[in-house]
C-alpha cells in the first residue's frame, strides 16, 4: 500500500476538503496532529473504502496523516498509538510500512500482538511486521492461530515460515486432536505445506 494509492482511494471522502486541511496543517504544525487524528473518523468516515480490501476511510486519512509529518515519526506514532482508541491504533499500525522509522516501532507491533483485540493483532501482522525477530514472528503466527485471525492476514507468511512453525504448529494440532478440537483450516493448509516432502506426517495424516 502506498500514500497515493490511499490518497486516490480518499477522493470520495465525506468532508475532502477538512482532509486537505488537515493535511496542510500537520505538514506545517506537527503537533497539531494530536487534534487532526482523533477526528478522522466523524470527518471522513469509517466506512470501507472501494478497491482497497481491508481499509476503512478514517483508517486510510490516518495513515496519510502521519505521513504527512516532516519530522519525529516515530516519536508522534508512539504517541497517538498510546493515546489512542482501537481504531486509532490500527491506523498507526497500518502505517508503520509508510513511515522513515527503521525497527522503531517494533515495540507497538509487541504491545497489539499481546492483546486479545483480533483486529489489532491482524494490523500489526502487515508489511511492518517484517521487523520482528523470527521468534515473535512466530509466536504471533499462533496467536492467530488460537484467536481466529485469518493467516491470509499475515504478510510474508509463505516466505518466513519455517521448520521451527511447522513443528510448533505439528505441537498444537496433536494437542487440539487429543482435546477433541479441530485446527483451522489455513492452519492446517499451512502446515500441509511446510511438511510436504519432509518425511513427517502432515497435518491431515497426524
């Protein structure tokens, strides 16, 4: 996702004009930001965005929002992610991949992943998430796992996933079958392919 895709995606915005606004202002004021943010919601809406699956408006004016920022990105994302409700805090989430913060925001993606809020779990397993270490990278592929969290969610899943998940993911489906629970279906698939080929039981087989 880029900010011009978002920015075509605003155009029918409710109020485009308080978003034009918005944005010159947070350009020239960053700390006005603290008040253009919250408002996001009332003044562009919050309802999906057509062509972008997965994007709410506030969500996308948000994100644009804070790259409109000139300086101390991740200071500012910090900040309204703290601060912030739920829906705000997957708009720093979701625009962690836009922003010139390095790892710097790892530290948000560990704070959303810990909660039992699904959507924030799902946010913090975009693009950004290529920043985490291959253990949590892990450990939040199983909390998906044991919320509900659609793994189609989770970016870069085919290519990090590894022997370590398919034997941790082995783990959990004896454990669910022993207790009379089924796993998810993506989880199963996932596993399926990470067994292929090895020598070891897949999924199904187990």
């Amino acid at each position: 996702m880029t900010a011009d895709q978002l920015r075509a995606a605003l155009r029918e915005v409710s109020d485009p004009d308080w978003l034009a606004e918005a944005l010159r202002r947070v350009a020239a004021e960053p700390d006005s930001i603290a008040r253009w943010f919250p408002a996001a919601g009332r003044r562009c809406g919050r309802h999906q965005l057509a062509g972008l699956p997965g994007w709410t408006a506030d969500e996308a004016a948000r994100v644009l929002l804070l790259t409109s920022l000139p300086t101390r990105h991740a200071e500012r994302a910090d900040a309204l992610y703290r601060h912030g409700d739920a829906a705000e805090k997957r708009a720093v989430l979701k625009a962690l991949p836009l922003l010139p913060i390095g790892a710097a925001g790892v530290p948000l993606l560990h704070d959303a992943i810990r909660t039992n809020d699904t959507r924030l779990v799902a946010a913090a397993l975009g693009p950004y998430a290529r920043h985490l270490d291959p253990a949590a990278w892990r450990q939040a592929v199983l909390k998906c796992v044991f919320t509900g969290v659609p793994l189609a969610v989770v970016a870069d899943l085919d290519t990090r996933a590894d022997a370590e998940l398919a034997a941790m993911l082995a783990a959990l489906t004896a454990e669910r079958h022993a207790a009379g629970r089924s796993m998810p279906a993506d989880a199963t698939d996932l596993l399926d392919r990470l067994t292929a080929g090895s020598g070891r039981p897949t999924a199904r087989e187990a």
